[in-house]
C-alpha cells in the first residue's frame, strides 16, 4: 500500500468549549493527531471522554474552539462539501418507509446521480456488505446488525476516502458484533480506505486498528497512540495469540492510567 505524503487528517491544537449556565464544559483540550491515508484508526476511552466530539469535529459536525482541523488537506468544512468522507452513527437511522436499497439510493439521488446510475452503486455496496437479495426488504424486517450494514453500504456509496464510525455495532449482541468486525476488517483490507472508529471495547479496538488512540476522562486529551503491531489480514482467531493479548494489556494499561492521572 502506498500512503501519501498528505495525510488524510490532520488535527491541531483541537479544544472544544462548550458555553453553560454555571461553567463552560471542556470537552477536548489540546488534541493533536495525524491519520494517514489509508490507515484504520480507533478513538478510545471512557464514556464522556470525547470521542465522539473529536470524530464530529473532523466529520465537520461540531466547531472547534481554538486550534485547526485539515481533513484531506481541506477544512472539513471544505471536506464535507466535497463529500470526502462517509459517517456511520450509533443507531442506523433508516427511513422505515423505505426499502433497503431506497434508503441506499437516496443520498446518491441527492447529490444529483441518475435513478439508474444510484441503483447500480447502491446494489455493488449493499452486495459488498452481504446484503444482496435483501434490497426489498424494510428496515423493520431486518435485524440491528443488518440494519447497522445498510448504514455501512450508505456511507460507501459516496465513494469516500474517508469512512467515520461512531460506535457502530455498540447496541449488538457479541456474536452479531463479532461478525460485523471480521466483515468490516476484511473491506477494509480490500479497500484500503482510511477509518476513523468510535469504541469503547479494547478487544474491538485491538482487532480492527492499525493505530489506537488512548483518550483521557474529560476533558478529552490523547494519552497515548499505540501502533498495532499485528498483520494486517486477521481473522477472529487472532484474539488468542500472545501479541493479540499483549496489544490489548497496552491499550488497558494506559486507559488504566488515564482515569489514574484524573483522580
């Protein structure tokens, strides 16, 4: 894989105050964190801790306070509009009274595509993610981790370099998250796209991350990044090795020392 010299995010000196009645809450202060292009990157920390703001400020869906963002080498302003990037929240946020691929195609149909052109993109990702033969289905008639798939599918559809995912498969039971991770590992392994990931599980962290950022209890502040040092195809199996379990130990130890630092 070739990564470029411009790295596909770039943040600086990143605070975000939050104004309030009885005193301003600091939700992160001082961030700094380069992402490479290509490179599949989980935030992680305890709940409150910012990872969730951190991701918004980069998607362009919260302002900083002070200090700067280059998403792509743009504002991320100037990197939504270009449509840089794709966004996976926490819940699917499907429209029921659609079909799968209707709610695929819309996003598309917005941006002006052809009718035709939108269901042909919306097939190819709904068929990346597992999902061929379900495309008329309801959102209703599928399960959460299914549902969380069709976000997926919605979010590739752009085409973007850039896919952000806020605790996506949060709300599953083990087994269906399990699933979801080995699928998600092996697209990206295929796409090389860079990922930008919410979670609060260090196992989850461990398996899908070439990097893992550590945060601190708010206010948000980055602890430790942690390189990973495991090979870049993995399947499941590769959470009982000694160098699984050891990358996992890392992450646990500096959020351990995190919440230590903060008493």
């Amino acid at each position: 894989m070739t990564v470029s010299e411009q790295p596909a995010v770039e943040v600086r000196r990143a605070s975000v105050i939050y104004p309030a009645a009885d005193a301003p809450v600091h939700a992160l202060s001082e961030v700094d964190l380069t992402i490479a292009q290509g490179e599949f990157v989980s935030l992680i920390g305890p709940s409150g801790c910012g990872k969730t703001t951190l991701l918004r400020v980069i998607a362009d869906l919260e302002p900083i306070t002070s200090g700067e963002v280059r998403v792509n080498g743009l504002t991320p302003h100037q990197a939504r509009l270009a449509r840089a990037y794709g966004y996976v929240f926490q819940a699917p946020a499907l429209f029921p009274w659609r079909t799968v691929l209707a709610n695929v195609m819309l996003p598309l149909q917005i941006q002006g595509r052809a009718k035709a052109e939108a269901e042909s993109v919306a097939r190819q990702h709904l068929a990346q993610v597992g999902l061929a033969g379900f495309e008329g289905k309801y959102p209703w008639q599928l399960s959460g981790g299914m549902q969380q798939r069709v976000s997926i599918a919605r979010a590739l559809g752009f085409e973007p370099k850039i896919l952000m995912m806020d605790e996506p498969f949060g709300a599953l039971d083990e087994i269906t998250r399990d699933r979801l991770n080995e699928q998600l590992q092996q697209l990206w392994l295929r796409e090389r796209r860079t990922v930008v990931f919410v979670t609060h599980s260090i196992a989850e962290a461990v398996y899908l991350s070439t990097k893992i950022v550590v945060m601190s209890p708010r206010p948000g502040r980055i602890l430790k990044v942690i390189e990973s040092p495991l090979p870049a195809e993995r399947t499941l199996d590769i959470r009982d090795t000694p160098e699984f379990m050891a990358l996992a130990h890392e992450v646990r130890e500096g959020l351990a020392h995190g919440h230590a630092a903060d008493e």
